[in-house]
C-alpha cells in the first residue's frame, strides 16, 4: 500500500459469512462483519474509515493552537484589553451560588464563537430543494448579526431532512392542509383527553397503524418528546436499558428520566450487546441480583450523525434468544427506507411484530411535526394513561395531522397515483448517485450505502468553518458539525439527499465552480 492516506476495500463473501472492510493506514476503524448471513437478503455495507494518523496529529494540534489564542483572549478580556461580550456575574452576586459557570462555556466563548455564522440561518422559504436565505453579517466576530435586508435565492438545500420532498407550499399535501385550517383552525387549545381530540387525530392514527402494519398506534405534536416522555412510562426502577452509544439525545434523556439503569452497547456492535444481555441475566441487578423487571434494548433505524443502518435482523435475533424487548426509533428512517417506504423494518423484509416498540417522527419524510408510536393495542392503550405527552400535552395541530395524512397516503399509493413509489425510487437513486460521486471526488464518507445521510469528514476545526463558508458562496446550503457534537478528530459536513433533488442540483454540489480546489484542501487527504 503506497499511498497511505488512501482507501483500501477488501470484500469477499462465503457461504456463512459476509465481510467488508476498510483501512486507513493499514488500521480498520470498523469492521462491518456480518456474522448471521442467512438474517440478511443482500450484503450489509458500511464504511467508517480510520481518521489517518497525520490528520489526527493536526486535528489535535489545531484544537491545541484554538485552545492556547483561548486563554490569550480570556487574559486580555479580563483586564479589559479586549472587549468581553460574555455572560458575567455582577460583584455584588460573588457570595451567592454562581448562576454562571464561567470555564463551562469556554469552547463556546473561544471556538464555536468564531465560526457561529454557520448555523442559526434564517430562512424565508419552504425548505424544500431549494431554499432562500435572509442574508446577514457581523462586525464583532459573530457575537451578534445585522440583517441586510437582501434575499440569498435559489440556495440548494442539502440540510433540511427532507427525503421525499413532501416540504412544499403547492401541490396535493398544501392544497389539504389549508381545507383542514379552513375546517379546524390551526390550533386545538387542548389535550387530547380532553377537548382536543378530533376526528382527524382518530383518522390518521388509524393510518399510521396500518402504515406500519400493527395493531395500533397513537401520535404526539413533538417528535422529542415522543421518546422523553414515553419511556420514562415504559421503564422505571429495577428495569435495565441497553442503549446505543450513537442514539439521539432523545432517547438519552427519555432514558435518564425513567430511573432505570442504563448501560451502553458500542454502536451496531453485536458482540458488545450480547455481553451485556449475557451479563444482565446472569448476574441481575446489583447487590440484590434479582432478576430484572425488564430489560429494554434502543436503538435507531438510521443515526443521523453517521449515516448508519441498524443491523436489524442481528438485534431482533438476540432481542428473542434473552427475552428482551425493542425499541425502535426510526425518527430518520421512516419513509426513507424500504420498498415502500416503511422504514428500516420494511428495508429488511422483517415483520413488524418483531418490534416491540415502534417510534418514529413525521418531521423528516412527511414534511409535518410530531411523532408516533406503533405496536400491541395494549401497550398504546397503557401509554394513553400513562404518557405524560399524552395527557399534559396540547393536541397536534390540525393542519399539521393533515399533512401527515395526506403524505402518507400517497406513500402508500392510496391517492390513486405512483407519486410514492416514484419518490421512493428517486430518493433511492440520488442517494446512490450522490455517494458515489463523492467517492470518486476522493472523499471520505460515512455510513450505509443506502442511507440517505451522507456525513462528509472534515477533521480539522478550521475547515468546519471554511467549508460551510465556500458552500453558501456557491448557492449551496450544507449542515457542518463538529465537536462536541461529534468526536474532536472527527468533524464532518452533513448531506441530506431528496428525492427533489434533480441530478443537476447533485452535480452542481458535487462539482461546483472552483470545488476541485476546495475538495482538494478539504477531503481530509494530505
């Protein structure tokens, strides 16, 4: 191997396994094994190569130098050298308990600071494949922004989670969203169990059962807390979670506020969570080692910072040898996987009833808000009277529960026309387009081929920054996330393809005017 910084891919398949893997100076990161060929219908693939060791030197270094200007800055603030635009407490307040950690917020105050005109865009226009920008600068290194007044326009939108192009202002979804604010209004001013509850709300819980091919369902206005405060009603005290290290903070919290005992399973790693089920039946709870009341594993149908698939048919195997049960978030994949766009339990020709619970969002593929959770009629039945977002929360806006019906009605092709399943043909082709074109460019991407989240790695911290910048000069509109949010060495830019993107718009990504230059200083190749 000559060129160390390459890719090397070496794949071969037996008759009881299926192996791929990638190196990165002779190092895999992950070793993408498949060791129950027989659970799956197609080769699982996934690659997330190994951070080349001189990038992660740099990267380091580069964090070190941040670090160091860091305190330079918080030394001329403190004698009033430089103007301090930090939070601070007032002398009179010393004695008390401080409101206001100062050291805290460091890496807020030094680094996110400096490349903060990345995020918080406002924009003043559906979010669909293209969208327009309210344009704004700063003249204090971002500490605050002034709006020009200018329009960006026609700015390609790689950001928004919008995988089947239902976020649109025209068209069948609008057209029934508007005759149901007609009909209803735009607010409810209640909770379900009490007078907020509409026949729409009935109507498209129905649906959305059938949609996902279970007994029953129920929905709720906010996606985040569909699983904050449902599985503090699912688990408590004396009951075990077996959490993926990459699951949203969601879930995290959710878990956290149950009170049960939560330990975390190295992500998509089959061995690490059969230690701990092996683990949990064996010894029980701690000190008094009884059995556990239940055991809960969660996991994700598609992580949202990765771009990886879950191994399904691997976690529904274990999930029934150690009596477990499931959890199954498909915040990102519902609607974006599958034949029919059911999500990574239709992408894996599993039955539904494998799942014990089955979440998911209407915020990505439906172009609404809120979320579900589908499964047995008594557990939906139980979290009716138990669900804190169920009986303290107002009712799921009328308009909003409309969209929902009407995208997926036409996902299921109970409009009476193909526009579904030609979303879903099209969403699958310009994610395979997209993928393969970066590839070829030389970039390192993460995830699952057929994962419509396509995480771009960066590494240094100066190209976080950088890279966001010379995308918007070139009319395109990208997600750029770095640490904490990911691993310090491990920054990355975040694609979200749409089957309304046209293969114009992904070669003007791919391929826009001077990015041969751009790609050459940024694809983390030295």
């Amino acid at each position: 191997m000559t060129d160390l910084t390459g890719l090397v891919l070496v794949f071969w398949t037996t008759e009881n396994h299926t192996v791929s893997f990638f190196f990165s100076y002779g190092f895999p990161k992950n070793q993408n094994v498949t060791h129950n060929s027989s659970l799956y219908k197609k080769p699982f693939l996934e690659s997330f190569e190994e951070t080349p060791l001189l990038v992660a030197v740099l990267t380091y270094m580069g964090y070190g130098i941040l670090t160091i200007f860091g305190y330079l800055r918080d030394f001329l603030r403190h004698w009033n050298i430089e103007k301090c635009h930090v939070a601070r407490e007032r002398e009179e307040q010393k004695d008390f308990v401080p409101l206001y950690q100062d050291f805290e917020n460091f890496y807020t105050r030094n680094l996110y600071m400096r490349i903060r005109d990345n995020w918080n865009r406002p924009i003043c226009s559906v979010p669909g494949a293209k969208m327009d920008l309210v344009e704004r600068v700063s003249r204090d290194y971002n500490w605050t922004f002034e709006h020009t007044g200018k329009v960006v326009k026609d700015v390609i939108n790689m950001g928004s989670y919008n995988y089947l192009g239902f976020a649109e202002n025209t068209g069948t979804c609008a057209d029934a969203a508007i005759e149901a604010t007609q009909a209803y209004g735009v607010g409810v001013g209640s909770s379900r169990c009490e007078m907020g509850n509409l026949d729409i709300h009935e109507e498209m819980e129905q649906l959305v059962a059938r949609f996902l091919g279970v007994e029953s369902s129920m929905t709720f206005g906010m996606g985040f807390a569909t699983n904050s405060m449902n599985i503090p009603a699912l688990t408590g005290k004396g009951c075990l979670i077996l959490s993926d290290e990459l699951n949203h903070a969601s879930l995290v919290l959710g878990a956290r506020l149950s009170g049960s005992t939560i330990r975390v399973f190295k992500h998509n790693n089959m061995q690490s969570l059969e230690k701990l089920l092996r683990d949990a039946i064996v010894h029980g709870q701690p000190r008094t080692h009884r059995p556990w009341k239940k055991i809960l594993i969660v996991v994700e149908g598609i992580y949202s910072m990765e771009g990886s698939i879950v191994r399904l048919p691997e976690v529904i195997a274990l999930k029934k040898r150690y009596k477990a049960y499931l959890y199954l978030d498909e915040a990102h994949s519902i609607g974006a996987l599958g034949p029919n766009g059911r999500g990574v339990v239709d992408y894996f020709g599993l039955d539904p009833k494998d799942v014990d619970i089955m979440m998911g969002t209407f915020t990505k593929s439906f172009g609404a808000a809120g979320g579900y959770i589908g499964g047995k009629k008594e557990l939906i039945d139980y979290l009716r009277r138990h669900s804190h977002s169920a009986l303290y929360a107002t009712s799921m806006s009328p308009p909003v529960a409309q969209q929902i019906i009407t995208s997926m009605k036409i996902i299921m092709g109970e409009d009476g026309t193909t526009l579904g399943a030609d979303r879903l043909r099209q969403l699958s082709e310009n994610t395979t387009y997209f993928r393969r074109k970066l590839r070829e460019m030389g970039f390192i991407i993460y995830g699952n081929d057929d994962s419509p989240v396509v995480p771009m790695m960066l590494y240094m911290p100066a190209k976080i920054g950088a890279f966001g910048r010379e995308m918007l000069k070139r009319n395109i509109g990208t997600v750029v996330v770095g640490f904490p949010a990911t691993p310090i060495i491990e920054s990355r830019a975040r694609f979200c393809v749409s089957a309304a993107h046209t293969r114009e718009m992904l070669d003007t990504v791919s391929h826009p005017k001077g990015f041969s230059y751009v790609s050459s200083k940024m694809s983390g190749h030295i």
